[in-house]
C-alpha cells in the first residue's frame, strides 16, 4: 500500500470514528472539525459524501481490467524492450483512446518498466 492510500484510509478511519461520537451528540459539529483538523464546512460537506457513500465510489474514469491486462500483455509479448514513448505512439496509431502517462503508469504498475531517475537541475 502506497503512502497515500495509508493516510486516506487512516483519515477515514478517524472521520469514521469522529462520525459516530458526532451522531451520538456527544460533540458539535465544529469540535469535530477541530479534531480532524479541517474547517466545519469541510467535516458537513464529508458527512454528506459519507451518508451518500461517495467515499467508497469507485471512480466512473477507472480503466476496465481487461484493457489493462490486453496492454500489458501486447508490450511484454510483443514489444518488450520499447520505450513507453513508442509504444504509446503505436497505441495511439491502432486506436488506442489513453494518454501517455496512463500507459506509462499501467506498464509500471505491473513491473514492465522501471521509473526513471529523478534529476534535479538548478533553476
């Protein structure tokens, strides 16, 4: 688990947890923000996404599996070796609809490609 998932399932925790003592009208709604650390309207604006169970939506953009899984397979059996600016661009030409940096971001997800180093140039 990356370390931004870690903390956005440790803040649901907390604002779980917050929720209920909330519900339970043993604190306001600002002493709950106070606690979560975030303004009253924000902790009213994530009770409503809460009760609306939007927090466990998944996103309606998300990538179907299998075409993750046809992408991966073409590059490790037929193009394994290219660079991902090639491959996007033989993608896109036989009608591939992603960006670069989702075809980047899924071939490096499944280990096909190393991320490239960091440079740090002065400005």
């Amino acid at each position: 688990m990356r370390r931004t998932e870690l903390l956005q399932e440790i803040r649901k925790m907390r604002f779980e947890e917050i929720y209920e003592i909330w519900t339970e009208k043993r604190i306001t709604q600002e002493e709950a923000a106070m606690m979560l650390c975030v303004t009253s309207r924000t902790f009213r604006r994530d009770i409503d996404r809460y009760e609306d169970k939007r927090l466990e939506q998944i996103s309606s953009r998300l990538a179907p599996v299998d075409e993750v899984f046809a992408l991966t397979e073409r590059y490790k059996n037929l193009h394994m070796g290219w660079n991902v600016k090639h491959f996007h661009s033989w993608y896109k030409q036989n009608g591939g609809r992603r960006s670069y940096t989702w075809v980047k971001n899924a071939l490096q997800s499944k280990g096909l490609i190393q991320k490239g180093r960091k440079t740090w140039s002065p400005s």
